[in-house]
C-alpha cells in the first residue's frame, strides 16, 4: 500500500486543520499538499511543506541586482531573463520539501545529487515493508550495445515473465530470510522463543535493491531544477523518470511562470560550443561545412545535425 495506516490518518488530520499566515501560498499547490501521488507500483511522492513563489523569486532578485531589474518592469519577463542567463541566486529562496517512497535502487541513484537535505527511514532502527518494485512487461528491456547504461528493444513476453518470476521469487525469498535472521517478522511478532536474532542493521544487507525505502527530502529550487533538467530527460532511467515527471507536475502548480521559462530555456532549449557555433554561421550563409577540418568529432557533428535536422 502506498501508505501505512499512520501516515493515512496523519494525512487526515493534517487537511483537515488549517492555519492562518502571513507568508506567500500557492492555492494550487494547497491542493495536493500531503496527498501521496502514486509512482510505480507502490511508490509515492507526496508535498510536505514548501517556502516562497514565483513572487518571492522576482523579490529576490529585485533587492540583489537593483536598478538594473526596472528595464525589466514585468515580473515575467525578469524571470525569463533569470533563466535566461543563468542567475541561480534567486531561485534558490524557494524550497519544496518532499515525502517520497521509492525503490532501494532508485534512491540510490537519486542520492547522488548532494545539493538537498535527506533524512531517510532507518533499517537499524525499523524493519523495513514487505513490499518491492516489480516492472510491468513493457518496462523490461535488454541491454544497449550501444550505451553501457541504457535499455534497448523490449522482451519477449515470455522472457519478461520468467524475468520478473525471478525477481518476485528472490524478493520473497530474501525477505523471508530477513525476518528469520530478526526473529521477528513486519507486524512485530517474534518468530521462535528460543531464537535471539541478530541485529535490524545486520539482517538488512540480505534484502534485494528494489525494496522500498521511504524520505523526507528538501531541497532550493534552483537544485531542483538542475535535478530535473537530468532526471526528467528522455535518457534518464525509467523509473527515476516517473518521480521525475511526477515532481515537474507539482513546479508547475509551485511555480507556473518559473516552469514555463524553464520548459523553454533549459527542457526545449540547447547549449552549443564555440565551434558549433561557427559552423552553423557558416551553413546561415550557405557556405560549404568540413566538420573534420572545423575540429569536431564525428559524434559532435551528429548530434548537431540530429539537433537543427542539417
């Protein structure tokens, strides 16, 4: 289930008050705030608490870069120029704190980007949920030749079945193991009286990495963004590209004017080098382009052709 029947009720009782404030809110955003919003099978990310707006952005930069922002008198406009040009400062006065339930393997993935404040649920101190990822058919695929961390044609539907039989069977199995080694199983319960068990820290290494592990994660707007531009792009590994949309879905509603120049700027624009550069200069003027003698690679010219369809 994607929520214990604690949590459910703290989110209950959490909507169900209200509190008077001063400070900037985002009806939008008050919609979903606490509500789990599904991610693959038994997954979750949920709002816990946010700070600032597009509003408190445009503030910001207005007291930083002072005259300089009234060319700019569209509080729009100065946000696209933000993006535009890469001021991170003033994205960095918003912050979003999330509650996300996610796979073992995914979190680790994930928690490679240190530029945001975790607290994870404790596996010496708790036992962790019998519940794991298992991918539908669809999202089981074979290894790219061609990138070392990619996914190439999908199974056979034959093939994908024994694949996630196995992956169930050693979920099971592991787990099963785990609670034996504890004595005790996920309600609490001890296993066999004349048994001590080991250690919550030590039987933990025996789980399998698509175990769900929960957080509480916090981080600025301007790193989240930066997380985003990678996680939410077509390259990125399914399944952290399912959080990832999800999270874009709650910019959008956080912060409307900042999503959109960052559809456009980061999402649906390009960076080019100086080379590139020069030799798109040359194509405007229909002058003829030796990408071997202007000193880039194959792979360079082919994703500039593939990127302005040359």
């Amino acid at each position: 289930m994607p929520l214990s029947k604690e949590q459910n009720d703290e989110v209950e009782q959490l909507r169900a008050s209200s509190s008077t404030t001063l400070r900037a809110t985002v009806p939008s955003l008050e919609e979903i705030l606490y509500k789990p919003l599904p991610a693959l099978d038994h997954g979750f990310v949920r709002v816990v608490d946010y700070m600032g707006d597009d509003t408190a952005i445009v503030q910001s930069a207005r007291v930083s870069y002072g005259k300089g922002t009234k060319k700019i008198s569209n509080d729009k406009g100065l946000i696209k120029y933000l993006m535009r040009h890469w001021h991170s400062t003033p994205f960095e006065m918003c912050e979003i704190k999330l509650h996300v339930k996610l796979p073992i393997f995914i979190a680790r993935q994930w928690i490679r980007h240190r530029t945001a404040n975790v607290n994870e649920y404790s596996a010496r101190y708790s036992i962790l949920d019998k519940e794991f990822y298992i991918p539908s058919v669809e999202n089981l695929a074979s290894q790219s030749q061609v990138n070392k961390q990619g996914r190439a044609e999908s199974l056979s539907s034959e093939e994908a079945e024994k694949v996630i039989t196995l992956l169930k069977n050693d979920a099971e199995q592991t787990y099963r193991n785990y609670e034996v080694m504890l004595n005790e199983n996920s309600e609490g319960e001890t296993l066999n009286d004349g048994s001590m068990g080991i250690a919550r820290e030590l039987a933990r290494m025996n789980l399998t990495l698509n175990t769900y592990t929960q957080w509480y994660w916090k981080i600025d707007l301007n790193n989240l963004l930066h997380f985003l531009a990678l996680r939410a792009d077509a390259h990125a590994q399914y399944e952290i590209r399912v959080y990832a949309d999800i999270i874009l879905d709650i910019v959008k509603k956080w912060v409307p004017v900042t999503y959109e120049a960052f559809e456009d700027y980061r999402v649906g624009g390009t960076q080019l080098s100086a080379k590139e550069i020069l030799i798109l200069k040359k194509i405007i003027k229909g002058e003829t382009v030796d990408p071997e003698a202007e000193g880039i690679s194959k792979r360079e010219w082919g994703e500039l052709q593939k990127k302005f369809d040359l």
